[in-house]
C-alpha cells in the first residue's frame, strides 16, 4: 500500500541517497513523498494513501519529535485500539492508523506488535533510545529487507531500493536458486541476492549503532496429533467460523476509499466477495482475469457469481503472448526468478484495478493454507494410504475422486498416478513427506544449472536445510498440521504473498 526506506548511521548526501531510494519504489506509494533526516538515521516514505487521506502524511513523528514512523500497510483494528489509548488519555492529531502505531509504541516498545490485526511493516526511529525498530505483520503479507555496508543499516520495502546505496551490488546468491528451484522460494531471511536479507514475517528487529537483534513475537502452532479436537459440536464450529470470517472482511472494508475485491470463480474469493458486497452501500466492484484455453478459464462461473451478487464486474483477458511479453516486468517486481507463470496475469490485473480508480482490493489468498483446499494435502493423505497398502485395488477410485477434473483417467495415467504417489513412501515419517513429490517435480529443471553453478552448490541441499529450520515441535504434530505448516510458514509468504501478491498489486501502485 506504500514504500519506505531507511538508514542507521552517519552517511553523506543522505537527502539525496533517500530520494533515490524511494524514486526507485515510487510506484507503491504515487500519491504522495516525504523524507526525515537526522545526523545519525532517517527515513522516506512513498504514499499510496487510504485511511487518514488530508492528514496522514508520512514520516510521521509524534507531538514529542522523539519517535518518527515511516509504515506500509494498514491495522485493522486501529479504531478500536485508538479508543483504548483515548481512553488513557492520549491525544490523537490525526485520523490516521499510522499515529496509532506511534502511541502504541510509545506505550509499550515493541511488546505492542502482538495488539495489531492488520498486514504491515513499518520502521521507527526512537531518538530517546537512539535506536531503530523494524517490524513485519505475521503472515509476511507486506515485504521489509535490509544490508548493511559500510557500518550502515539499510532498509526498505522492496530490494530495487537497497541497490541505490554505493557499493550494494546485485550479486546472485547460489544458494537462493538452489531454494528457488526446489521450494519455489528462498528461505527467509535470505533473498535472491547476496549480503541482501528478509526480516521475517512476525519478527522484529531492534537496531542501534553497533548491535542488531531480531526476535518472533508471534509464532504458528498446532496441537498435538493425539489431542481431542476442540470442536464438539459441527453447527456450532460453523456458526463461529462464518462470524470470524464476517468480522475478518468487515474490519478490512474500512477505508477511506473505495474497495473493490478479486473474483477468480473459485470459492475463497466469491465467499470474500459476497460478504464484501453485502456491506457496502455502492455497488462492489469485482475483478477477474479470462483464458482462452478453457482448462484454465473459469469465466462462466466469475459471471455467474457477478450476477448473483450484483457487482460491477469489470475483466482483463490473458493471452498466451501476453504472459510472455509482461513477464520481464513481472520478473523486475517480483525481484527474484520465477519459476511459474501464475504472477503475469495477477500483474495485468492489478494493471485494471488501477485504471478503474481502486487502491484497496480484497483476496482470498491463505485460504487454500487454512481450509486444506491445496491437492498437495489430498496428495499426501493419498500417498500415505498408498505407502501402507501398495497393491490395493482401491488406487484407481481413489485417484478418480481426487481429480474429477481429469478427461477420463485410462490405464496409463492411473499407472502414472501410482507411481507419483508411490514416490517417497518408504519414508512415512519423512517431515516433508507431504511435499517431496512437488519438490523433485521443481528440482528437475536444475538441469539448466551451469556446470560452475553445479560446482557451487555440490554438497547443498534445500530440502535438508528447510528440514533444519523446522520447530522442535513438528513431528508431534498431525501429518495434515505438518503439511499446513511447510504452506503457511514457508510458501505463503515466500511466493503467494508476495511474488503473486504484494508485489504484482503495488507494481501499479
């Protein structure tokens, strides 16, 4: 929703070095610049304004000068933890959910990031401590990277930004292509270039002149796979669902602008969409993307959910030629290798949510995460059944039901089936056994690796180091938790969020 960047440390022109920082990411915030400097750090902004329209310019400092914020994103709940700092008596100059931050800091240090509901990242210079925060929301939704050089902390919203510092260079990190080419993203905090890291989703860094720590404030968990489940009542567990659901789209509906929502056909984001359009007094404005191959076209069923919700349904056709010719840009935002085509038509519509007026789009990506929509869930319950019982009849059913979009599965591609899921299961309490198949799927384009790159990274594997930063909590938990974990944790954020996500949407600003 916007753009910053930053530095910790005495620097030269540091007017200057902001402002070519935030010209090389202007197009996620075009409405409006600003800039903070001081002797020892500071901060620019581009703003793509939303909530607090007059009055919430950025850097934004409070009453004292002693706390300057420069934050991408929005909270949720900043009404309502406003009027819990009111209530304490604190004074608000502005309407915005960026001074919110501010007071809440000021109230508590970074033991407040737990209170926001929202997707941010933001970065505040504490003068009284001489020291600089960095945050990121949970889910990794808005994107924060830093270098240092020189004895300086860089920082800011896209890597472009860090490469108009003198002397960062962007040099390929082996390592990060390994992981690319295998996991479809790099491990946090590492990117695709070298001495250029991530913070993490639900971490925090605090930084001062000479030290810098990065702790989680928030971490994913699930239970034990031998605990009774919770819900003891189906209707009940419904009713309670579709309120949180409810609340979830109602609280991200508050803007001061217009919000519109993507309607692919599926079921995540025509459920967001009807709850959207049945809170807006205008007529909800919907966006989707049409294919002429008619394996990936789901228009009829975009038109029909339109129709029954009534919205103003707006689409953008996609043609082979087109993801071609889009892909170098898709490739300059999303600032890594690709190896899908799913980012180009999300950039081309992000492209036509700008040229009907929107800033604010609602998604319905993480769902497939939470309600086991990915087949790689179904896969793995598949596989496993496959691993204990290898000659049983019952595959080619099975495989029926699991892909019933499939014209007529014959002899061979049942055959073909069984030994996809038959891959691996001598190993079925493998961690990542719900994911090997998909991760040797990806690593076979590695044979376009270059012998020198091979040489490189003789010796490395990038399933065995995700393996490695798995909490110690892991194997007790249910097979399907453990595959939800390695999507949620690692995949969400890594690729969904942000190369098909954050980044495609802000490409346009």
């Amino acid at each position: 929703m916007c753009g910053f960047g930053g530095y910790l440390g005495s620097i030269r022109d540091a007017e200057a070095l902001l402002a070519r920082m935030i010209a090389a990411i202007a197009h996620r915030g075009p409405d409006e610049q600003g800039k903070f400097v001081t002797p020892d750090a500071g901060l620019g902004h581009a703003r793509l304004s939303v909530i607090g329209i007059g009055d919430g310019q950025q850097p934004m400092s409070d009453v004292s000068g002693n706390l300057t914020i420069a934050f991408n994103g929005e909270i949720f709940n900043y009404l309502e933890l406003r009027e819990g700092l009111i209530a304490k008596g604190r004074r608000f100059r502005t309407s915005s959910d960026t001074e919110v931050i501010l007071h809440l800091y000021d109230e508590m240090g970074e033991d407040c990031l737990p209170l926001l509901n929202g997707d941010f990242a933001f970065a505040i210079w504490d003068n009284r401590r001489r020291r600089m925060v960095l945050a990121r929301d949970r889910m990794g939704v808005r994107p924060l990277f830093y270098t240092n050089k020189d004895g300086v902390l860089y920082f800011a919203s896209e890597i472009k930004a860090l490469m108009k510092v003198p002397g960062v260079s962007a040099e390929i990190d082996p390592i990060a292509l390994d992981q690319i080419f295998t996991l479809w993203a790099p491990i946090a905090p590492r990117t695709a270039f070298r001495n250029i890291h991530e913070l993490e989703p639900a971490s925090v860094m605090i930084a001062t002149q000479g030290q810098v720590t990065v702790k989680r404030y928030w971490h994913l968990d699930y239970p034990h796979r031998d605990a009774p489940s919770t819900v003891t009542n189906e209707d009940d567990a419904a009713e309670e669902l579709q309120a949180l659901l409810t609340d979830a789209v109602r609280l991200r509906m508050r803007a001061d602008v217009p919000v519109g929502s993507y309607l692919s056909g599926g079921l995540d984001s025509s459920l967001v969409s009807a709850l959207a359009a049945g809170m807006t007094p205008l007529k909800l404005q919907t966006f989707s993307v049409t294919f002429d191959s008619a394996e990936h076209d789901e228009s009829a069923f975009q038109t029909e959910m339109a129709s029954a919700l009534g919205t103003h349904h707006r689409t953008i056709a996609c043609h082979a030629g087109d993801i071609a010719g889009v892909f170098p840009e898709v490739i300059r935002f999303a600032e890594r290798p690709i190896i899908r085509t799913a980012p180009a038509p999300l950039y081309q519509l992000s492209g036509l949510v700008r040229q009907a007026g929107l800033k604010v789009v609602l998604t319905g990506e993480g769902a497939d995460e939470v309600f086991a929509g990915y087949d790689v869930f179904k896969e793995a319950r598949v596989r496993r059944f496959c691993g204990r019982q290898p000659a049983s009849r019952m595959r080619p059913q099975l495989f029926r039901r699991l892909y019933p979009y499939l014209p007529g599965l014959q002899q061979q591609s049942v055959e073909y089936l069984a030994a996809f899921f038959g891959a691996g299961n001598t190993a079925l309490d493998d961690p990542l056994f719900s994911h090997r198949p998909r991760f040797k799927t990806t690593a076979a384009a590695k044979i376009f690796f270059s012998g020198d790159l091979r040489a490189t990274l003789k010796g490395y594997d990038a399933a065995e180091d995700l393996v490695s930063q798995l909490p110690q909590a892991f194997s007790l938990w249910h097979p399907l938790h453990q595959a939800q974990y390695l999507e949620t944790r690692f995949l969400l954020p890594g690729y969904i969020l942000s190369s098909q996500g954050d980044r495609m949407a802000m490409a346009h600003g």
